[in-house]
C-alpha cells in the first residue's frame, strides 16, 4: 500500500501573531509553522493503513523552502518519504496555482491512494484535494471517516460523514481521500521516531521538475486579492458571576432575558 | 447566461438550507450590480430542489442527471456545470462552504481554472465586480476580498445571510445534457443512519457546548438537558470528540465546524485559540468554568465562576420553571 499525503505547513494558530504582510498576504515568516491539524490525521489513518498492510507513507508539499523542518516533524510521526515542491515564483499561489502543482507533482509519484485534509487551518477553502482528484482524474472520496482499501480487488470503500449519519463509497485505486478528524487522533512523535526523523531523505523538487511553467503559477497570476483588512469590533467587557449556583443561574436567565434570548 | 449563478445544493431530495441562504445574497448582488442571477440544480430529481430554489431567483435550470442516482454527486454535478458555464458564460458561482460545496467547488475551480474565494460572510459589489467579506486568522482579522480577473467562485458560510423568497418566484426550466461524465464514478454502497450524527449545530440559534471540564459521556447529559431546554443543540471541543465522548458530527473549532448562534454556552470549555476560531463570532457567548483566569473569559459576555454540575442543572432547573 503506497499512501501519499498532501501536507500543508500552516501558522501555528495556538503561537498566535499571525498578520498579513505589506503586500496584503499572510506574512509566513512572522509565525512559526506547523503541520496543518486535518493533514494530522490523514497522515494518522495512512501511517495506521501502512503499519496494518505494509506499505510506505509519502509526504507531498508545495511549501517555501523553509518546510523541511515542519516535514521534520511528520516523519517524525512515521511518514518514510518528503517530497517538496518549493519554488520562488510559487509565493503568493491561489488555490488553484497549488492545485496545479500538486496534481503535477503527485503524477510524478506511484501510490494507490492520495489523502488530503479537510481544509487547512489558514486558507480555510476545501478546494485543493477535490481539485487535485479532478485534474489527475481520480475518484474524489471526501469527508471520510473510515478508510478501507482491499488491494486484492484494487477498490477502497470510505465512510464518508453525511448529515444524518455517514454513507458508504467505493471506488478504483487509485483514488484520492479527503481525511477528517474523525479517522481518529494522530499519535504524537516518539523518541525514536524524532532520531529516525534526521535521516530521512526529503527530495526538493523545483516547478520544472514537475512540468509547471512558471508563466501558470504563483503570485503575478494569482485570481484572488484582498482589498482591506480590519479587526473585528471588540467584544464589550466580560461580566463576572461567583455566586452559589442558584443565584448564579437566576443571573444567567436574567441576562438572557434582557438580550431577548429566551 | 451571463452573470450569477447559484448552485443549488439537493439534500433529502428537496432543496439545501444553505442554498436558500445563498441565493438570498446572490439576489441581493444582482440588484446592486444590475446583473442576472441564475440558479441551477443538477441531480437524478432535481425539479423538486429547483422549484424551491425558484422561490428565491427569477430563473432556475433543473438539470436532469441520473448518473448522481446511486453514486457520489459532487464531481458529477462540477462537471455538468462546468460544461454549461464554458457555454453560456456566467461571471460568478456560487455555492454554500459545506461539504457538498467545498467538493463541487473544488472540481469546479480545477476543470474551468476559476479562482475561488471561499467561507464567504458577506457579499458586495465594487468596482465591476463582487467583494467577498471573511473572517480569518481564526477571527482575528476580517479581509475584503476581490477576483483580479472577470471570473471567479464564491463559497458562502451558513447563516451569512437569512434566507428570504423573493416577492415573486421565479421560473424553472428542465435541461438535458448530453453523453455520459467523464470523470471517474464513485459508488455509494450504502447509507447509514447514525445515533447523535444529525447535528445540524451550524443552523442551530442556541448551541450548548461541553469540553474537557464534562469529563465523560455520562457528563454531556447535563449539556443535552440544558440545550434541550434554551431549545438548541449540542456542541463540543476537540478534546471532547477526541476522548470519544461524543460523535464528531458535534464539533466545533479548526477541525470541526465554524458555527455563529444567537447564543453559545460553554460548559467547562477554556477556550484554546483552536476551539475559539469555531464560535467566537456568537452573538453572545455565555461561559460556566471552575477558572475565572481560563482564556474564555477573555472574550465571553458572562461568565459564571463554578461547577459545571451544579451550575448548568441549576440554569436547567430555572428555565423550565420559567417556562412552566
């Protein structure tokens, strides 16, 4: 089973500080980076599906070149492999500049199964592994809850989370699968796995080495801008309660009254 | 058909939540920009979903597709309309940013290389085209967004805007397309009905939500009674889901949904910047914790110092008597 993750290094939300940069972008230098939490647990389910069937974890990238030391930190986890695509004329990429990328670089690789997160933490939109699955031309099964290839038939069967419940798909590897929290909690690093870390091989890979012109990508081309930024309004003061929980809760009916809740 | 479309998104055979609200703001941009706004449903049944998307736009496409019969329809769904945009040359998509949106969006944006701006709160229009308002940095920063190009997809929240029928509905017109997708098929084997999954927390007015402070399944009785009683749904944290104690379909913050309720209450929640990023736009935010010093306290219009346990059944208690 060869398992490739599309793996985003994001600001660390928890270190806080992140700001956009004069030219109206996210200033990535400003906050330290971190593996994009839904990417977590893709590489969770694929490191649990390897370790079951046998197999090797990749880890795909398009990030700037500073990414090996958040790569670090997946193998770390248990992934084998890193491939990163970093490419100055990459800055400032749309989603679909990464799309693009991403999808050339991943033709690039053999695998039965590509998994992608969610979303990121940062941009936030969702698009990127749908986007990828329609560009190479492989089943999209999103929103998965459960992963279950069968390599002997070359099908996978996915939960994927609906409404009311989950429904079942099954599709021809390979395949791509959008991976959520619910695939269950990523382990952290252990001892040995960080010293094993160091010597993994993590292969940079430039935009011609994928067969993107760099006329298609990046920045200059980018579809999308932001016009302004503000912060929000604060929130008026906090109003303390430390009374015995009757009182306390005759004060929290009261308030919702006056603000027409109930 | 130049100008706007929306998507209309098809959910227990009639039309989305989400998609009402999303045609309600596409509607509004058209009257500010002068532009046509079109809806269009693709589906095995679509009629039933662009009926009740007409309610909202002066025209609607049904698009029959029975290929979405029995297997997973966002790809499916991108393509056809990928094909009759590249035809009748809308400027704008739209679509709501749940999961059948993100997926369909997705394709979208990749087969007609159309940028995307997505989680939309809020729609203008500025200089020849839309402005795209939205919360990031986990709601630290609100942005302005534009397409630098003519063209481009738009995802919309939930409750960005109240849903709201037009003065008059609007037409509905049946579509055929031809040949077969040619992007792979993927089958739905089966659905499955599943205890505490039906959540719909992003549309509930009132969510009540329990964190690492409940301290177990049993613990989240307490949360339900109260939601039960202020008449909303049931909530939680990373930790929360994580320990198992509750289904993930509950979860708010970074992994799980971004929810803006009349009213959050937070039962034994601290409020980490990853849980924070979820509800933090509530209208108003009520907190119950042992720690007067937890981060909630920080951004929470009322807090009450105490145990959870004693506090929560004792509002529970007072409510009903209120009511009864």
């Amino acid at each position: 089973m060869r398992i490739v993750v599309l793996m985003k290094p994001v600001p660390d939300t928890a270190a806080g500080g992140e700001r956009l940069g004069p030219d109206m972008r996210l200033d990535r230098a400003a906050v330290p980076a971190v593996v994009n939490a839904n990417d977590e647990y893709a590489l969770e389910a694929a490191l649990k599906l390897t370790e079951a069937l046998g197999g090797e974890v990749t880890l795909l990238s398009m990030a700037p070149a500073s990414a090996p030391d958040t790569m670090r930190k997946a193998l770390a986890m248990g992934a084998h492999h890193g491939v990163l695509v970093t490419d100055p004329v990459l800055e400032g990429s749309d989603t679909v500049s990464t799309t693009r990328v991403l999808a050339a670089a991943l033709k690039t690789l053999e695998y039965d199964l590509a998994f992608a997160g969610a979303d990121t933490s940062d941009g936030g939109a969702g698009v990127v592994g749908p986007g990828v699955a329609a560009l190479l031309g492989l089943p999209l099964l999103s929103y998965a809850a459960k992963i279950e290839p069968d390599e002997a038939a070359g099908r996978v069967r996915v939960r994927r989370l609906s409404p009311t419940g989950y429904d079942v798909l099954e599709a021809p590897m390979p395949a791509l699968v959008v991976c959520t929290q619910a695939l269950g909690e990523p382990r952290y690093p252990s001892l040995k796995g960080i010293m094993a870390a160091r010597s993994k091989e993590i292969v940079t890979r430039s935009l011609s080495d994928v067969g993107v012109t760099p006329e298609e990508v990046g920045g200059a081309v980018a579809g999308t801008k932001v016009l302004e930024a503000t912060s929000p309004p604060a929130r008026a003061a906090t109003e303390v309660v430390r009374e015995p929980a009757d009182v306390a809760a005759e004060r929290v009916v009261a308030f919702l009254a006056a603000r027409r809740i109930i | 058909m130049p100008g706007i479309w929306v998507v209309g998104e098809i959910a227990d055979g009639g039309l989305a939540r989400i998609s009402t609200e999303v045609a309600t703001l596409a509607r509004g941009l058209g009257e500010t920009a002068g532009h046509d706004v079109s809806g269009i449903v693709v589906g095995a049944q679509p009629k039933k979903a662009a009926d009740e998307l007409a309610r909202f736009l002066p025209r609607v496409v049904a698009v029959s597709e029975p290929a979405t019969d029995g297997n997973a329809a966002a790809t499916i769904v991108a393509e056809r309309i990928a094909a009759l945009a590249r035809n009748s040359g809308p400027d704008y998509l739209l679509l709501g940013a749940g999961p059948e949106g993100r997926d369909t969006a997705g394709v979208l944006s990749a087969m007609l290389g159309w940028p995307v701006l997505a989680n939309a709160t809020g729609l203008g229009w500025r200089d020849d085209g839309p402005t795209v308002e939205m919360s990031v940095f986990g709601g630290k920063l609100n942005t302005t967004n534009a397409f630098t190009g003519g063209r481009g997809i738009i995802t919309v929240r939930p409750n960005a805007a109240a849903a709201e029928p037009a003065a008059s509905p609007g037409k509905v017109e049946e579509a055929s397309p031809n040949g077969e997708p040619q992007l792979p098929r993927v089958t739905v084997v089966d659905s499955v009905a599943e205890p505490g999954a039906a959540a719909p927390i992003e549309e509930a007015r009132v969510v009540v939500a329990g964190g690492r402070g409940v301290g177990g399944e049993d613990g989240f009785k307490v949360v339900q009674e109260l939601a039960e009683a202020l008449g909303g749904v049931v909530g939680a944290t990373r930790a929360a889901v994580d320990a198992g104690w509750i289904n993930y379909a509950h979860q708010i913050g970074q992994t799980g949904k971004i929810v803006k309720p009349q009213l959050y209450l937070a039962l034994g929640i601290s409020g980490a910047i990853q849980h924070k990023v979820g509800m933090q736009t509530a209208e108003t935010i009520v907190a119950v914790n042992r720690d007067p010093d937890a981060p909630i306290a920080e951004f929470a219009d009322l807090v009450v110092v105490g145990d959870l346990f004693e506090v929560a059944p004792a509002i529970t208690a007072a409510l009903r008597a209120r009511s009864g």
